[in-house]
C-alpha cells in the first residue's frame, strides 16, 4: 500500500486551491484532531488525513478499528452557511460522495445503509461521522467536522474478531491501489456537493443509492422495538418504514440506528 501525502493527493485534487491537508502517520482520532482546528479558527478546506487511529470514534460513541496501510481516515472542518436543520445532508452527502468514489476506483457497486454507512457484500467498507459545534449566540453551526473512514484494502493481520462477520474492504486484495488518488476523489466529491448545497439533488443521489430501501429492517423507537418494511427517506433524513403493525413510522436520523434484515422485500 503506497504511503499517504499531501503533494500526491494535491496532484489529482481539483479543490487544492481552496483545501490544506494535514497527513499524519498515527493519531488518536483526525475528528478530534480537525475540532481542535476548528475551535482555532481553522478554514473551511482543512482537511486531516492520517495512516492509522488509535481511538477512531464512529456513531453511538463506538470505536471505529483504523489498522495501518489499509484505510483511509479523513476529517473535513466545514464552515457552512445553511441552518442546522440542514446538518443531515452533509452525511448523505458524504454517502454519496463515497460511494461514487469507490465505484470509480475500484470498480464495485457499493450501497448506502441508513445513515451513515457503507457497504459492499453485506459488509460495512466505511462509516460516515458528522460532527458539529454550534454558536451559542444564536444555534447556528459554527463548524462542522466531517469525518470519513474507509477500509480500502484488508488490513494485513485481518480484522477484530467482533468485526469479522461485520467489516469487509472497498477493493481486492490483488488490486493496485492509490490511495493518495482515492482521497482526492472522495474530497474533491465531498466539496462540490457541500460547498454550494442542493438538498432536493443530494436527497435524490442519496435515495438512488441506498441499499435500505425495501429492506426489512429491525429498529428501536420511543424504546419499542419494531420490525418493518423501509420505504422511503423523507427531507429530514428520516427513514419511513412500514411497520409490521400496520402504521407508517418515521425514525430520526438523530440517535437512531437500524439492522437490515437479510430476506429482502421489495414487493411489499
Ligand atoms: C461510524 O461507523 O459510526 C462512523 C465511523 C467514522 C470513522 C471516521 S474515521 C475518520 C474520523 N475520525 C474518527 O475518529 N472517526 C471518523
């Protein structure tokens, strides 16, 4: 696996003008890393790219594994201009942003789960983490970290064992891999879907591309457990299901999680 650098990246990037990446061998979590900045003052455009995470945060305050020479951990700082409510559109952004990157570079077809993950043959290849401070003075976000990881290759000694059944990688093991390519693909995507946002067209991509859609899927609501029928994403992020009860649900982005049942049905 070639060695990350901000002058291979900067040579695929379109964005270079308006980006400064940060590459780092091994850092507890670039998220943490790109918040401090931010509470500095850093830009919108630092971009913290590093090798290895000792303490990769995912949603839910789970870890997130980020082995050596095998991944790909980002963290964006945005500074939008859009209301807070709008906050959600930057995960499926970077969904779709991620997704089309992989399709391209390695030549697979991987799909959205709602929210924030993505996967490739019932396994999670990358895990989006959107994460915000907000102005006190009048609940605006101040900034946002926008916080990718990707298992571009399995890592040499495999994954953990809790993660076996549940973690696979965006290429082949034989594939040649550029990871340097990979990364500016993935941001110069990112930014040109964030920077001047289109939510009806971000909503959309999202829809085309998730693999939730028509699903079974398990959820945990109002502390009630359901299982049902996904049917839609509506302009909130939520996900409608169809309840096995015979009502319509809809669960909030925020705090909330799924598991996709294996036997699909789409004509429900
Ligand atoms: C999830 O699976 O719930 C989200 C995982 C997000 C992981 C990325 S890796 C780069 C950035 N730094 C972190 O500590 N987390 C995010």
């Amino acid at each position: 696996m070639n060695a990350l650098s901000k002058q291979n990246i900067c040579k695929h990037l379109n964005h270079s003008d308006d980006t400064n990446i940060i590459i780092h061998d091994c850092v507890e979590s670039t998220n943490d890393i790109a918040r401090l900045l931010g509470v500095q003052g850093a830009e919108q455009g630092t971009i913290i790219i590093a090798n290895q995470q000792t303490m990769g945060r995912g949603r839910f305050a789970k870890c997130f594994f980020s082995p050596p020479d095998s991944g790909l951990y980002i963290s964006i700082v945005l500074r939008p201009k859009f209301d807070i409510s709008k906050f959600v559109y930057v995960t499926m952004a970077a969904g779709v942003a991620v997704v089309d990157a992989i399709k391209l570079f390695c030549d697979v077809e991987p799909r959205l789960k709602w929210i924030n993950d993505v996967i490739l043959n019932d396994k999670k290849i990358c895990g989006i983490l959107a994460e915000s401070r907000i102005k006190s003075s009048d609940g605006s976000p101040e900034f946002i970290v926008l916080g990718i990881g990707i298992n571009v290759i399995e890592p040499k000694g495999g994954y953990l064992t809790e993660l076996e059944h549940i973690a696979g990688a965006a290429c082949n093991d034989g594939q040649e891999v550029d990871r340097n390519k990979l990364a500016a693909l993935i941001i110069d995507n990112v930014l040109d879907k964030v920077i001047d946002m289109d939510e009806a067209c971000i909503l959309k991509e999202f829809k085309d591309r998730l693999g939730t859609i028509g699903k079974r899927v398990v959820m945990v609501k109002d502390g009630v457990t359901l299982e049902g029928i996904a049917v839609d994403v509506d302009s909130t992020g939520g996900l409608i299901v169809k309840g096995d009860d015979g009502n319509m649900h809809c669960l909030e982005h925020v705090n909330s999680s799924i598991v996709e049942l294996n036997n699909e049905n789409k004509s429900e």
